[in-house]
C-alpha cells in the first residue's frame, strides 16, 4: 500500500471519529446533565446543540436559584443569561432571584418572570424593582402564594393592583424594604387572603 493509501485511510478515519460538537442532541443532553450546573450557562454558549441541551435540562426543574447556574456579574450580561435561564425554566414553581445575580428587575426580566405560570413562591430579596413593574408582574401571576421582597428597593409610582389577581397571596415578607409606607401600605390590603407577614422597613 502506498503513502498516499496511508494518508487516505487515516483521513477517512479522522472524518469518522465522533466530534463532540456534532454529536445526537440526546447524548449532549446526557453530557450537560454530568456537568456542574454551575457551567451550564457557558455548555450554552459552546454552539446550537449544547444551548438546545442545556434548555432541556433546565425545563423539568421545579426548584430554582439562579445562584446554582450564574455567577455574579454585571451590566446587561447578566440581566441577557438570567433570561436566557427564565425563557427555560417552564415548570418552575419556586425561585430565587438573588440580588447578587441580578441586582434589579427591569421590565424585560419581569416579563419573562411573568410567563412562570406554575410558580407559586418568588423570592426577590434584596433587588430593586420599580412599584409599577412589580404591579404588572403580580397582575400576570395570580396564581402566586409567596413572595419575599425582603430587603428589597421599591421606587414608588402611581399603581394600582388588581385584587381579583392577587387572591392566592397567603404569605409576604417585606422586612426591611425600603420603600414609601403607602405603597406597602396599598399592596397589603390588596391581599384577601394573606396568612403571614413579615415587615420592618424603612421609610426614605
């Protein structure tokens, strides 16, 4: 056989091994799953097939921090990967939002939030969130039982909830928001059904 045989050979072998990148979209999903979720959001990042993957594994989860995919960062990339992970997330019924992730919630996060229709506990601690962005979020979810805004920054606007969407609300932790004593004030008789409460803010 000669060299050129050789040289042939070995190029149609190298052509057949399996690439990693072009691999079934079942067994990237079988890769992503043995990765630290910690990582996910940079698998996601590698082509089509591994954020296909990735999207995948995030549909079925039920109990999110997004601390568990992101890690701090600033600007419009992390608000761009927290909604990346929110669009996924399809059956979600508690989640975190730590303020360290995200430090706000801005219109385009909140309507991604506002599509969760199985959440039943959101915990926003320590972020800011415009009053009339928290209104329309709370109007889209009234399906919601728990929401934690403790610690959280609420610049005030004229608002006004809707009752009839807030009638599953049994628990609402305020501690320490710091926000005007009317609109905690509002928001509160708003809730028919509230059950417990936890409040201390501050008034600016």
């Amino acid at each position: 056989m000669s060299e050129r045989d050789d040289s042939s050979n070995a190029e149609q072998e190298g052509l057949s091994r399996p690439y990693i990148l072009n691999l079934p979209l079942e067994i990237i999903v079988s890769i992503v799953k043995l990765v630290d979720q910690s990582d996910w959001m940079n698998l996601a990042m590698v082509n089509t097939q591994f954020r296909a993957a990735v999207i995948l594994c995030l549909r079925p989860l039920t109990n999110v921090t997004l601390s568990q995919f992101l890690k701090p960062t600033s600007g419009f990339e992390a608000e761009n990967h927290v909604i990346f992970i929110l669009q996924a997330l399809i059956s979600v019924k508690f989640l975190i939002v730590p303020a360290s992730i995200l430090p706000a919630i801005r219109s385009q996060v909140a309507r991604c939030l506002s599509r969760l229709k199985r959440l039943k506990s959101l915990n926003i601690s320590g972020c800011v969130i415009r009053e009339a962005v928290l209104c329309k979020l709370l109007h889209c979810l009234p399906q919601l039982e728990e929401l934690s805004l403790r610690g959280a920054y609420i610049p005030t606007s004229l608002t006004d909830y809707d009752q009839s969407t807030l009638l599953f609300m049994l628990q609402l932790d305020v501690y320490e928001c710091y926000t005007g004593r009317d609109a905690l004030g509002i928001l509160i008789s708003k809730l028919p059904e509230l059950m417990e409460l936890g409040i201390q803010f501050q008034l600016p």
